[in-house]
C-alpha cells in the first residue's frame, strides 16, 4: 500500500523569535529617533554649500531608507520628494536665469536672453540678459541645499509612523498633534491613491496616456479623498476629538494666556540672542522666561486630557545611537575642528572644482551609520502555503 506523508509546513514569520544566526530582533524604531536624526542632519546641510557633501547627503538618505523603511503607505513616497527636490533646483536656476544681475568680463558667457527694460523704481532687478556659467551653478548650489533639507524631512517622513508620534505628544498638544499628522499623511494617501487608481486602469485596458488618462485619475482620486474625510470625521467625533470635557473656561483661559506669554518670550529670547546690540534681558533671561512659561501651560492644559497608551515604544540603545549619530554629524560640521570653514563654502569665483573635505564627509557618513544601526523593520507577514501531500513508493 503507498503511503501518504504531508510536508511539513514553516512556521510563519512572526518577527518576535529570536533568530537562529544570533542576529537582532525585528521591530520599529521609535519615530522620535528618526525626526531627531533627519532634523538634526538638516542642520548639518544647512551648514554647507559644497556640492559633493550636498551629494553625499542625498547618497547616505538613500542608504537609510533602503535598508530601515517598512512597507507602510508613508513609506513609498520618498521619490516623490525627490521629484520636488529637483523641481526646486530648476526653479531657482530658471529664476536666476530670467532675474539676471550682469556678468562680470572673467565669467564664462553661456547665452543671452531677450532684455526687458524696466522702470527706475525697479533698478538694480534686470529680467533677461546674458547668462553666465557662474551664476547658473552658484543658484544650482543653492537651490540643491534647499532640496537637501526638504529631501530630509521627506527621509523622516518615510521612516517614521506619523501615528506612533502621537503617543510622545503632551496631552495639551494631542489635538493639535491629531491635526498635524492628518495633514502630513495626506501626500502617501493621496499618491497611494493615484497609483491604485491607475493600476485598476491599466488591467481595464484603458488609456493611459493624455488628458483624458489624466480626467479619469482625478475624479477617483477625489472622491476617494472625500470618503476618506469622511470616514476621519465620524471616527473622530466618536472618539470625542475637539470637545472640551472637564476643562472650565476659566482653564482654557489660563492655559491660551501662559502659551502666549511663552512663545512671546521665546521669541524675544531668540531675537536678543541674535541681535548683538539687544539688552542682555532680552536674550537667554527671556527665553528661559518663555519656555518655562510654556512649560506651564503644557502641565495645566495636559491636566483636563486623559490619555493611555497601549503598548508604548520604547527608548532604547538603537534609539540613543540613530539619534546620537545624527546630532553628532551636525556638531561636527558646526564645530570646525579639523578643517578649514571655507571648504564648506566654496566660492564659485574664480571657477574651480570644489575640494572635499574629510571630516565633514566623515561626519555625514557617520550618519549614515543609522542605516545598520536601527534595528530592521519587521517583515512582511506573508501568507502561509497549504501543506502538499505527496505519495511514497511501496
């Protein structure tokens, strides 16, 4: 008689067994760790307008987030901040191009746009004129620092679970926070949106090219986006959003007066640090003034808000080095211990190659060790194959 044997099935991937290789555990890193290590490498960019550390930023982001992004809705949408990365360099060079300020005899003349003479109120702005090479790579160099920062907040965007932050927000904040991460995953909805609707035409063989392709996007697109506001409100009027509870007016006063009072004297605080002539009351004594009086109003406003948090993130190692590498890439390039400031900033005159400078690429590349750093994201949970019977011979 044959005999019947059932294979045996793999357990699934849970993501939560230790591995058999001894490497580390799956799971996601805490969102305050990545906007700390993103905000932090955008201050280091706007340090510097070398075009090669410019570069290395934008190769160290694409590092990252191939190897520590999840398959979440916000996580497919970093190339669509690449694509308005490039829009805002070819604006700037367009502007510069159009709104010239002359060339001086040792600039390399690339060509002449037609001249529109305008008044005398408007002089010292030309619009058109001859265009020349060094004026064209100095708003190229510009433009690509500016698409180097919205590039990484895009990376925090990508990495980060915009619903998790909430849990870190003080309880006067939660509203607000509620309304901020509604506005930022608007742009992964919206572009998931896109591409189901234009993948649903494609297997309906319909046109997918010209204005009429483009129609038919648009009207699903929107009224997805509807239904989906829609579907938000009622969810978060059943859960209570925007209603007062407890809170008295006399509370709410309170708390909107000491908020008020607070970002007042922070920004006095900021002004009188950066004005060298400001009395001395006006720098750190007004911003310390200012923020304890936020502080304040964050305690009395947090007070009326009653919030639990099931199965909160953790703050771990992998959370103090991904942040700590990012923040120490920024002292680094502001410290300028090591190297000299102007290579920062090279000049585009007279026309050189720019020089890369080691340690502010180290400091770059040592964040960009977050990549192997954080720990990886959980893999997908894929469905379980149904076990094969197969037949031995006698």
């Amino acid at each position: 008689m044959p005999r019947t044997t059932t294979a045996a099935a793999k357990p699934p991937v849970s993501g939560l067994a230790p591995d058999a290789g001894g490497r580390r555990l799956p799971r996601t890193l805490h969102p305050v760790a990545w906007w700390i290590w993103a905000l932090a490498l955008a201050t280091a960019v706007s340090r510097t307008n070398n075009p090669l550390l410019l570069f290395l930023v934008l190769a160290v982001l694409g590092y990252v987030i191939t190897m520590r992004r999840t398959e979440a809705p916000w996580a497919r949408g970093f190339k669509y901040y690449l694509y308005l990365a490039l829009t805002v360099v070819a604006i700037r060079v367009t502007f510069r191009a159009i709104f010239a300020t002359g060339i001086t005899p040792r600039d390399h003349f690339l060509f002449s746009l037609p001249h529109i003479p305008t008044p005398d109120w408007y002089a010292g702005i030309q619009l058109g004129g001859p265009v020349s090479l060094e004026a064209l790579l100095s708003a190229a160099t510009d433009g690509l620092r500016l698409a180097c920062m919205l590039c990484c907040i895009g990376a925090a965007n990508t990495l980060a679970n915009p619903k998790r932050a909430l849990r870190v927000l003080p309880g006067a904040l939660y509203e607000l926070g509620v309304a901020v991460t509604v506005s930022i995953s608007v742009a992964p909805q919206l572009v998931q949106s896109v591409q189901r609707v234009h993948r649903a035409k494609r297997l309906r063989a319909g046109r997918s090219k010209g204005l009429r392709a483009l129609r038919g996007i648009i009207v699903p697109v929107l009224e997805d986006a509807l239904e989906r506001s829609l579907r938000l409100a009622a969810a978060m009027d059943s859960r209570g959003y925007g209603r007062a509870g407890t809170a008295t007016r006399r509370s709410r006063h309170a708390t909107g007066a000491l908020m008020l009072l607070g970002m007042c004297g922070l920004c006095a605080g900021a002004y009188g640090l950066l004005d060298a002539t400001a009395p001395t009351l006006l720098g750190l004594p007004a911003m310390g003034a200012g923020a304890l009086l936020c502080f304040a109003g964050l305690r009395l406003g947090g007070r009326r808000i009653t919030r639990t948090t099931y199965r909160p993130d953790p703050w771990r190692a992998a959370e103090w080095a991904v942040a700590g590498c990012g923040v120490l890439s920024a002292v680094l390039l502001f410290a300028n211990v090591g190297f000299n400031a102007a290579e920062l900033n090279p000049s585009i005159y007279p026309l050189s190659w720019p020089t890369l400078p080691l340690v502010p690429a180290a400091a770059i590349l040592l964040a960009g060790t977050a990549g192997f750093l954080a720990p990886p994201p959980a893999p997908i949970a894929r469905p379980t194959v149904p076990a094969q019977r197969t037949e031995e011979p006698k």
